[in-house]
C-alpha cells in the first residue's frame, strides 16, 4: 500500500480515546492504516505432538478489519507431506478483539484476548486479569499486506458463514474489558496495569 495513501487514511478528526488499560497521557490515536476485510497470517509455533515430529504447525490467524477495529481468531494447524490439518486442542484457541493506532507518524495494532480453549495464561499469585492485558505491537506496511508481531497477514476471502462469524463477534465483543467474562471465573484478578507506552517513543 501507498505509504502517503496510508497516511491520509489517519482519523484526524477524531479525539483521543483511552485504549483500556492505557495511559491517558498518551498521544495514541485511533487509525485505520489498513483497507477493511479479511487477512491470514502463519503464525509458526512448535509442536506438541510426538507421532507427528516432521509436521510443522501453525496459528492460522483470521484477522478480520472494519473501521479501524478488529478481531482476530487464531486456530492451530498443521501441515505434513503439504496437507493441512486443523488440530483439536494442540496449540490452543485464542481470540483477540482490537483495534489500530498511531503515534507520531507510526501505526500500532492494540489487542486484548477475550475468550480462549486449551490456552492456559497465569493464574498464580501475582497473575492480573487474562482477558484485560492490553497488548501493542507496531505495525510494518508491505505490498503484500502488514506485519504484527512477526507475523505476515495477507487479504484473503473466507466462507459467508466465516465472515458472518468474525463480524459477529467483533459486533459483540466491547473493545475494552467489561469484567463481565473473566478468564478464570472461579478466583477474582485485578484488572493488569496500564502499558508503558514510553517505548513507543524509541
């Protein structure tokens, strides 16, 4: 994508929102670097299977944008002898709600996971609130999509009942924590601190 295309995709006009959990003295803006639909993303991870040792397995990341918001699915897979198979439970299920930022000329991807399966986070003594960390990763534009976290997503075009799914949820899902689905509804944890978004500056 154009970079000066992008950059007059910037949402100017709008006033500075507080991302939840972020410091309300930051400059972040929400943004909408990239054109609204679907993307997938390989995200590599390792496996946790013993029969299958040659096979090399994924998050297949579902990214679905509209209006500078986001959901994103990520589902396990592998793919042995150039067949992909869609594991039941090794990987684990994570799906995220977020939205795009930008800061001083620069694009950002804020998420937070809201709802899970065979995915463990920390529920020790010091763990926060799973579900309310606010995660912020910069953003790199190419010609064949954009990165978040080491991951290339790319647009791609999914089933009707796919689609109706990811905007079903995004609909849904408030963007920032409402406490009314915790992680782990059996013990209370505090809402996570804020992020330190001096590291933005760097």
């Amino acid at each position: 994508m154009n970079p000066i295309r992008v950059l007059s995709l910037l949402l100017l006009s709008v006033a500075l929102t507080p991302v939840a959990h972020l410091r309300s003295s930051t400059t972040l803006t929400p943004a909408s670097p990239v054109s609204d639909g679907v993307y997938v993303g390989l995200e590599p991870m390792p496996s946790d299977n013993p029969h299958e040792p040659d096979a090399l397995w994924y998050h297949e990341n579902a990214l679905l944008v509209k209006n500078g918001n986001f959901v994103l699915d990520e589902v396990p897979i592998s793919i042995q002898n150039g067949e992909r198979t869609q594991s039941a439970s090794d990987g684990g299920f994570i799906t995220y709600r977020g939205r795009f930022l930008a800061k001083n000329g620069r694009f950002y991807a804020s998420r937070r996971p809201f709802m899970s399966d065979y995915a463990f986070f920390d529920i020790g003594p010091t763990a926060c609130e799973a579900y309310s960390k606010v995660e912020i990763y910069p953003i790199k534009l190419t010609e064949q999509g954009f990165w978040i976290n080491g991951v290339l997503y790319k647009p791609t075009t999914v089933e009707a009942r796919r689609l109706k799914e990811l905007e079903t949820t995004l609909k849904s899902e408030p963007l920032e924590y409402d406490g009314k689905h915790p992680y782990y509804p059996k013990k209370h944890f505090p809402n996570c601190k804020p992020n330190d978004l001096s590291v933005l500056d760097d």
